[in-house]
C-alpha cells in the first residue's frame, strides 16, 4: 500500500549507496556474526552461531512445548497472525483447504472468525490478542505448541497503518503504537514460533513487509521503518536459524485492496496503476499465492530473502 501523495514519493529510503558501504558501519556492531559471514567468513561466523544457538534456546524457551520432528502425528501447523481480515483471512483459508491446522488472532472477532471456530474446531483456533501485548503473544503461541503438537509456519502478517500522516505532527504515542505492533510483536512472535520449531526439526518463518520498506512514500515514514526493521530482522535471523532448519523470508506486496487501504482514493488507484508496469493494481490472491510459495517445498532452498510481488511499481 502506498500513501495517498504517492506524487511528491521520495525515493531511496533503503537502498543504494548506504547498502553497499553498511558492511563497516554494522561490522562495527555486530563484528564476527551475519555481517561479517558476508564478507567472506561465512564458516566461522555460523559455526559461532550454531553454537551459541541452541543455548540461548534452551535458556529462554521457559514453558515452550518440545515437539520431536518425526513424533508428530497430525497436520502441518501454521501460525498467521492478523486472520480474520484482507491477506491474513485468504492464508487461514487456503491453508484450511490445504489440509493445514491453523491458528491465528485479531483484535476482534467476525463472522468469519466464528464461522470457522465453528465449522473447523480441530483444525483452527483464534483468540483474541493485539499486538501490542507481547505476553499474551507468546501466550498463545504456546498454547498452539500444545494443543497442535508443534508450530510449521508463522506468517507475520498482522500490521497496522493508522491513519496516514505527515511525519512533523505525528504522535509519539503513534510511533510507540506502530514499533510495538508492526516490529516488537513480529519479533516476538517470530522468537516465541522459533523456539518451538527448533524442538521440532525446523519450519518456516514469512515477515510481510511492504513496498514501503523499499521506496518512500509521504505519509508513511514511521510505517515505512517498521517494514524496513522487518527485512533487515528477516535476513539476519535466517542466518541464526538456518542451522536450525529454520527458514526466514520478508514478502512485500504492492497496493492491493482491503480493509487497510480504504482510505485511498479512486484517484490515487488509479495512478498506482499507472505508475505500476502490469498497469494495475494487486489482487490479494496474488500477495497469498508468493506467500504460499514461500511457505511450500517448491522454495526449499530460499531464505534471508525479500521477495517483491508489486506488479513491478518498485523496479
Ligand atoms: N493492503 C495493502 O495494500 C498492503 C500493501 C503492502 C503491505 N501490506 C501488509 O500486508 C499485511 C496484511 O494487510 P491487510 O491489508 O490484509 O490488513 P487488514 O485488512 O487491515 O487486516 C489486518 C489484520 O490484522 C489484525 N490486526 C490489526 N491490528 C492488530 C492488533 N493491534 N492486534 C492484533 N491484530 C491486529 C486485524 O484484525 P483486528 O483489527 O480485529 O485486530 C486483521 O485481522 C500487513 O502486514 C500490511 O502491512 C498491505
């Protein structure tokens, strides 16, 4: 999604010369971890973190449910957050009819939601959670570890944008809101889903992120970092979990319709679409197939990647 004075768009917010020169600045940081496997030492930077690993896991796991790859009898088993609406209500969908068992939460609960409860007790759960509570996040998480056996897939797709605003007159209770609910909750939510997998054989990590992370647009500053935050978090933890048969990728959509993007006018649709060389606009099912791409064995060997599903509007 893209904000509504797409016109006056900065670009390069992300990427460019800072990307090629960042080796320095974030070696100075992280000094022998991810960074520094880019650069060439790639060995020993992961024999360093497949050793300090599975302690870290060990240490902070607390009640985390042990599920033995191999000692599982029922189906796969995804965690979407955000499920009852837009791109999050097609995952919980599709993954359903795919013979998955799938959980997810919302703030809220529809018709949707209870339907399904209804139709699909052995296969789904929702509880109501919002993201800003990191406790009752990994709360449930846990309770899905249980109550499923194990935990496959996250799909961090729950985000908020609120509404669109210029930098100079947002809130600092808006930022707090956005990091809390679009960067701290996926984070937590991504350790809490590890820590199970990693009992387990593995399994799957997708941030959704968005074309905000990659090209700037006005309106959307603090929206824009927390997906940026979200792909950098993704490439640096596919590097800490891959050895744990952990994969971890950041799927950006571009501009598709639901709930989130009411508030664009049929004006601004319409040059989205002709800015985007497809020359229109995402159907979600679309963003939901690149997810489920990411999600199936067909992307075995894919991880630490973003992948851009945006009809080309970023190229
Ligand atoms: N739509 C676009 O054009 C677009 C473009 C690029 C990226 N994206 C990204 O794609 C993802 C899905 O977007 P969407 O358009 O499908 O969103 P959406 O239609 O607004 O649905 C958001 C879902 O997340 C839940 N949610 C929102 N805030 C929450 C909170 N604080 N705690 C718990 N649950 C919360 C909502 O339920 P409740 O409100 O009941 O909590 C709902 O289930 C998001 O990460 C978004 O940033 C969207």
């Amino acid at each position: 999604m893209s904000g509504p004075q797409e016109e006056t768009a900065h670009a390069a917010v992300v990427s460019g010369p800072t990307e090629e020169t960042a080796p320095t600045a974030v070696a100075g940081e992280q000094e022998t971890t991810a960074v520094a496997g880019e650069q060439g030492a790639a060995p020993a930077a992961v024999a360093d973190e497949r050793e300090t690993a599975p302690a870290a896991v060990a240490d902070e796991r607390e009640s985390a449910p042990a599920a033995v790859a191999g000692e599982r009898e029922t189906a796969r088993t995804a965690v979407i957050s955000g499920g009852s609406r837009g791109l999050g209500r097609l995952l919980v969908e599709r993954l359903l009819a795919d013979g998955w068992q799938v959980a997810t939460f919302s703030r809220s609960a529809n018709d949707f939601v209870k339907d399904t409860v209804a139709e699909r007790p052995d296969h789904f759960i929702w509880e109501s959670v919002d993201l800003v509570d990191r406790k009752a996040l990994r709360t449930f998480v846990n309770s899905v570890a249980r109550r499923f056996g194990g935990i496959d897939l996250l799909v961090n797709n729950a985000a908020v944008l609120n509404r669109q605003e210029l930098f100079l007159t947002t809130s600092s209770r808006q930022v707090d809101t956005l990091l809390a609910s679009n960067l701290a909750a996926p984070i937590a939510l991504a350790q809490a889903c590890a820590r199970v997998m990693s009992g387990s054989g593995g399994g799957q990590i997708i941030n959704v992120s968005s074309i905000n992370a990659v090209r700037g647009y006005r309106g959307v500053a603090v929206y824009s970092a927390t997906k940026a935050g979200l792909d950098g978090f993704s490439r640096s933890l596919a590097r800490e979990l891959g050895p744990l048969n952990i994969r971890v990728n950041s799927l950006v959509p571009g501009f598709f319709d639901s709930d989130m993007t009411t508030e664009v006018t049929e004006q601004n649709r319409e040059r989205i679409a002709r800015r985007t060389p497809l020359g229109r606009l995402a159907d979600v099912e679309e963003i939901a197939n690149a997810v489920l791409f990411l999600a199936s064995p067909q992307s075995s060997f894919i991880t630490g990647q973003t992948l851009v599903v945006d009809g080309g509007i970023t190229c």
